[in-house]
C-alpha cells in the first residue's frame, strides 16, 4: 500500500485547479470555431438564395428583406453583375455571433454567384414563391 506524505497532500487539487482553466478555454474554443463554421455555411445559403433571385429579376429591396429574415437586420447584401451581365453575384455580409463574438468583432461574408434567366419574372409577394 503507497502511503501519503502529509507534505503531498492536496496536490491533485492544486493541480486540477491549475489544469481547470485552460481546459474551459479549449473547449469555449472548439464550441466557438463550431459555431462560426455553422453561421458560414447559413451565410452561403443565404447568399445564394440571394443571387438566384437577383438572378430572376427581383429587385434589390425584395433581395434585402429576404436577407434581413434570414439573418436579421444587421445583415448586409450587395448585388454585383459578373461575366458581362451573364452572371449575378450576392455577398452576404453579417457579424459573427457567439460567446467569443465580442472579443473578435469578426465580420463574416458569404458570397453566391448565379446565370441570369433571359426572361425577368413577375415580382412575387415574397421571395420563397420564386424559389
């Protein structure tokens, strides 16, 4: 049987207590780089939703409120024609939102290009109908 110095006692606590927090760090860490990995892909999504409808000939304002449901208000798009007019561009822009957000103030962007249609639609009451 090993026997304990009464000089040793305590020692694993101290040393759980210096271990401890570093392991939270590492995993609010991994949790965050989670989280922004989440809210990139929603920004892709939402940006090619976007230039599908610039691509069908919606207008700007409609493109903006789609984009203002999907990721709130403080999101951001602007339109770009790519190709000589044979493409449409959307970037999507949004800050990113999490425990670690506030330290990181990181902007995020997601961008989306697609074909214009030869022939513009009808303006649809709400972006999901021409989807």
């Amino acid at each position: 049987m090993h026997l304990v110095s009464p000089r040793d006692r305590g020692s694993v606590t101290a040393e759980w207590a210096l271990v401890l927090p570093a392991v939270v760090l590492v995993l609010a860490a991994v949790l965050s780089s989670v989280g922004v990995m989440v809210q990139q892909s929603r920004l892709d999504g939402v940006a090619a939703d976007a230039a599908r409808l610039a691509s069908l000939g919606h207008s700007a304002a409609l493109i903006a409120g789609h984009v203002g449901d999907q990721l709130g208000e403080e999101a951001t798009v602007s339109l770009q024609s790519a190709s000589e007019g044979i493409s449409v561009c959307a970037v999507v822009e949004a800050m990113s939102s999490g425990p670690l957000s506030i330290v990181t103030g990181l902007t995020m962007q997601g961008m989306a290009c697609a074909l214009r249609e030869s022939e513009p639609v009808a303006e649809a009451t709400t972006p999901r109908e021409s989807l």
